[in-house]
C-alpha cells in the first residue's frame, strides 16, 4: 500500500492507538516504566467509554466483597475523589464518578509520567515489515504522518491497529450480530429529593439522594412499568424506549441525572460501519429527545429539568475482537479458570445488551457452577492481550482475545484499566535493547510482581 505521507523524524517506544479506558492507562504505565511514550487519541480528551462517551459510574467487579482491580484504578478513583470528582456511597461502593473530572485526572497523570498525547488524530494504517509493525500513519491536521516506535499498543476499542496489519479477528456473535450501542445524557435541574421520595414509595429504594440508582426494562418486574407503558400510550415513547432504562447520580454535579440509554435502533450495531456509527449518533438523539419529554411529564422532581450533556461518543460495547495467542471462554469464567500468566482478575457476569431483545447469561448470579460463589473469580490472561500474527503488539481491553459470551464479561471499565497497565508496562519492557520489540519475550512472572509492586492484584 502506498500513501503520501511524511514520515515524523522523532520516534518512540511505545505509541499507544487510543487513549481511552484502555489506551490511557497504558500510555500512564508504560510512561512511568521510563518509556518514551505517545498516545494518539482521535478525541479532544483521554478517557473514551468512561468520558467522552460517558459511561458512569464504574460497573462494580468485586469478589468477596473486595474490588478486584486496583493499581491504577484505586489512583483513579482518589484522585477523582480529591477533585470533588468522585465519592464512595453509604453501601461502600466507590465507583461513582464525574466523567468530565476524569478527562482531567486521565491526562495529568500522563503528563505527570512524561507521557505525550496527540489529540484529534485518526488512526490510519501500519506500515508493516513482515510481522512487525515499523510505523503508524495517522491523520491530522498535519495531513498523513508515519509514527516510529518500537512497540505499539492497539487500544482502539475496535482492534483498527490489529485489524489493519492483518491479525485475525472475530466480530458479533455466531451470526455477526453486535451487542445494543447506546447514546447517553443526562438530565440536569432536578429536584433529587423529590425525586427520591417517589422512588422509594415505588418500591425501588433509595438511601440518599446523592446516590441514586433506577431502572426499567420491559418484562423485568420494574415498578416504572407502569408508567413507561402510559407513556407510550400517550405517545411519548415509542415501545423500543422501554428496552432499557437507567439513570445514576454523578458525583460534583448536584441535580444532574447519568443515563444509560438509550438503545441505538437494533438494526444499527455494528460500530465498524461508519454508516451506521454515523446513524447511531442521529437515532440516539432522537431518542433523548423522547426520553427528555417523558422524565419532565412522569417522574416527580424533573418537570424543570433539562438537557444536561450528549456524549459526543456513541458508548459501544463490542465490535472486533482479536484472535489472540489464547481465546477466553464463558466456559473459563464458568469454571473460575486460573492462568499462569494471569494480568487481571475479574467477577463480572455476563452482560449481553442483545439487540434481539431480553437479558442472557449469568446475570442473575445463580447456578451451580463455581463462578456463582461470592468470593468466586476467573483470571484474564496475558496471552489474550497478545494477537496472532503481530510481534510488537498488545491489545487491552474490550478488544482482547475472549468469545462473544466472554467478552461481555471483561469489557468493563475496571478490568480495561488492569488490562491497559499490564500492556503499559509488558510494552515499555518489550521496547528495551533486551526486550527485542517482541511482547512475546517478556518475563510475565517479572509483570505479574510489578504489577504486585503498583498495588495490582494479580
């Protein structure tokens, strides 16, 4: 392939493609393991799922009672708390958080390491020498430029990188089909002291209006049901409306309601499709634009409220995932599986926002199987962060090596940060003279105490 592209004159050790949930973390690790370290990050702010699309508070990964990602992420968390950006409910859950606070927090803590970032800048093709990755074209308003590193780190979210320099992928489930995207907002100007006491006379209970939590699903026993189903009756909604709803308070935005919905149109779940990614962003609008109208006419305490923030990211579940030197299965998570190479450990069910409509797999936490114990988890292995094909490159995140079932599981934020340190460091140490630019080369059991060391639990 030939395109007129400059090539940069400076070069890196690690170039990190997308500085998201994933990609900014590991740009922080590989930074502080004395990398010279780039992140290109298509947006204007590190942060993707958790911040530009969004994505609040943090789904809880817990076993025993006792989170199971720490290392980065428990420095996240106290330094969003410091901001005012974060907070930790009566119930001693800890993931609640301020989107906008972590833009800020992300991007100090790679400056802070002596990390780079080059924002507004797409990813577009490896220059590849065999197996080995030389540079990264990417686009800008520089025009066409050739990055140098000696490792890259593919935390794209949709394995672009990986895809691009011909490592094997998969995509959907056994059909192709993608999990439900969804285009989040908030709701700001509400009363949540009202709103509380109506939640709670409805049966669904809330300890403290700085902490609220509700839902509805068709089908699901939700005491907003009822109301969801005379909106639509009255023409409000539309019946796809009531697919999923959910709304959650942010922390350092008093009055303002998170939501994580709506549903993207089923027809529109392939987030490689720029068509339909396009789309998505049109469809979702309208949505909230229904939702908005339906939160001011039947939940007490948001009659005033208004339009608060559209994520500019359509928030995505799955799309490619990489065929890696191995392949997580729901039968690993069933049976609690423990690597030797373990980087990450992880005890959150399946989560499948099937575009075909209802709920499948694991998310009621009952069975025989040893995954349903309260202390039960399954590791994530560094071999599904490694893709076939590729010698110099990792990929952390909703895009490593698992199946379709599998994936739901992992792609969560807490785990894309374990993920996306395991790569910073595996990458800055691969880049080394020694390191020969070969992930496959390096000491996991070496990672595994560095991770230990920075307060991982592996």
């Amino acid at each position: 392939m030939s395109l007129p592209y400059r090539s940069d004159l400076r070069a890196w050790d690690v170039i990190v493609a997308g500085g998201g949930t994933a990609g900014a973390v590991a740009g922080i690790a590989a930074a502080r393991t004395g990398a010279r370290v780039l992140v290109v990050e298509a947006q204007g702010s590190l942060g993707g799922t958790g911040t530009n699309a969004w994505v609040t508070p943090l789904m809880r990964n817990v076993s025993g009672g006792q989170n199971l990602n720490r290392g980065l992420t428990d420095e996240l968390k106290a330094r969003l708390a410091a901001r005012g950006d974060g907070a930790t409910d009566a119930g001693g859950n800890d993931n609640w958080f301020n989107p906008e606070g972590l833009k800020f927090v992300l991007e100090e803590l790679l400056q802070e390491a002596g990390g780079e970032v080059l924002y507004h800048t797409q990813v577009v093709q490896p220059l590849m020498e065999g197996g080995h990755i030389g540079a990264l074209i990417v686009h800008n308003k520089g025009g066409l430029q050739a990055l140098r590193a000696a490792v890259f780190i593919d935390a794209t979210g949709d394995a672009d990188v990986a895809a691009l320099a011909g490592v094997p992928f998969q995509a959907g489930d056994e059909d192709g089909v993608h999990q439900a995207m969804s285009l989040r907002f908030t709701l700001a100007g509400v009363d949540v002291g009202r709103l509380r006491d109506f939640l709670n006379a409805q049966g669904q209970w809330q300890d403290s209006p700085d902490f609220l939590h509700f839902w509805m699903v068709w089908g699901r026993k939700s005491s907003l049901e009822g109301l969801f189903r005379e909106a639509v009756a009255a023409g409000v909604l539309e019946e796809r409306d009531g697919d999923y709803f959910q709304g959650f308070s942010v922390p350092g935005r008093p009055g303002e309601l998170s939501f994580n919905c709506p549903r993207i149109r089923a027809d529109l779940n392939d987030a490689t499709d720029p068509w339909q990614l396009s789309a998505a962003q049109t469809d979702g609008r309208a949505a909230i634009t229904r939702l908005l109208a339906f939160c001011r006419r039947f939940l007490p305490g948001c009659g005033g409220a208004y339009l608060g923030v559209v994520a500019p990211m359509v928030g995505v579940r799955d799309s490619r995932r990489i065929v890696g030197d191995y392949t997580l299965t729901v039968t690993d998570l069933l049976d609690c599986v423990k690597f030797p190479d373990v980087i990450c450990r992880n005890h959150y069910p399946v989560d499948i926002h099937s575009v075909r409509g209802g709920a499948r797999l694991l998310h009621e936490r009952e069975g025989s199987a040893p995954y349903f114990a309260p202390d039960a988890w399954h590791d994530i292995p560094y071999r599904a962060l490694v893709p076939q094909g590729a010698s110099n490159l990792l990929v952390p995140g909703r895009a490593a090596s698992s199946t379709f079932e599998a994936q739901s599981a992992i792609r969560v934020q807490q785990n894309c940060h374990s993920m996306g340190e395991a790569a910073g460091i595996a990458a800055a140490w691969a880049a080394t003279p020694s390191g020969r630019s070969d992930v496959r080369a390096v000491d996991v059991a070496a990672l595994q105490d560095e991770l230990r060391r920075r307060g991982g639990n592996v």
